[in-house]
C-alpha cells in the first residue's frame, strides 16, 4: 500500500533524485510512486525546494495524466482506451467494470480499495483490450477473465 504523505518522505525523495528544477518530472514521478498523488503540501515543498514557483509545479502536474492530485485506492486498474484496445471492445470493457466495481472511470472507490483509470496504450496493442493492474499487463481482457482478475485482488 502507499504511503501516506508526509514531510520527511518528501524531503528524501528529493534530496535522492536531486534537488534542482531540470529534475523536477523525476521527482513528480518519484512522488507518485511513493504517495500515489501528488499533494498540495508536496507543491509547496518542491517549489521551495527547487526554486521554482507553485504555478509553474501546477503547469506540469496539470499536462500529465499520471500526475494525480487525489491519492488512489489500494489497488490501481488501468482501462486501455486507445485505438487497438477500443476496437477491440475496451469502451464495452469498461462499462462492465464500472458496473461490477461499482467505481467510475477517473474514481476511487469510497472504501478506498480501488480506482479505476484510463490509459492510452499500454504496449500491449496484439492482445487487445489490455488493462494493467497495479504495474502488471494484462492482454485479451473480456468479461470473464475481468471477473476473474478482479476475485483475485
Ligand atoms: S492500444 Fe491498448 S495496448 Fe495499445
């Protein structure tokens, strides 16, 4: 499970990756590794840290998409939402999994065990849908095998 945010953890984590502005993406993904999103505080921190102002920090949390805001449940499913995958029946795909995990698309569930999310591409076009949970692809997705992986969670 991730880690709650804290200072200290912040502190290290820029320390390591380098406290210097061209390290600021690095340090955004070392943060949601760590913490799952990107808090308020951690803005705060990092601008101080690094020189840079808070909007500038918010400019570059905003372009990408893997830079959240909210923290994520426990586990993390990843819809692929790209051509290959929507061809292949992942817009279907997702409905049924908004349904049977009771989550929307870009939420998290209020038990705080999971959260669903797009993705666009995972690498995995010849098996599509693809959805990854967690860090692990998953090719060929329908129905009963999303049923499957989600009992194993
Ligand atoms: S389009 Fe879905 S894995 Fe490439």
């Amino acid at each position: 499970m991730k880690k709650k945010y804290n200072e200290k953890t912040a502190i290290d984590i820029i320390d390591k990756v380098g406290a210097r502005p061209e390290m600021l993406v690095q340090i955004l993904h070392a943060f949601i590794k760590k913490f799952s999103y990107i808090d308020e505080q951690a803005i705060r921190l990092i601008a101080k840290k690094i020189n840079l102002s808070r909007a500038e920090i918010h400019g570059v949390v905003s372009f990408y998409h893997d830079f959240r805001t909210e923290p994520t449940g426990e586990k993390v499913i990843k819809i692929c939402q790209a051509e290959a995958c929507q061809s292949m029946g992942s817009r279907e795909l997702t409905k049924y999994a908004e349904k049977i995990l009771d989550v929307n698309m870009h939420q998290t569930s209020k038990d705080m065990k999971l959260t669903l999310e797009p993705v666009y591409c995972l690498g995995n076009c010849a098996l599509s849908p693809a959805i990854m949970i967690d860090e692990k692809v998953y090719g060929k997705v329908n129905e009963e095998k999303l049923n499957d992986l989600v009992e194993n969670l």
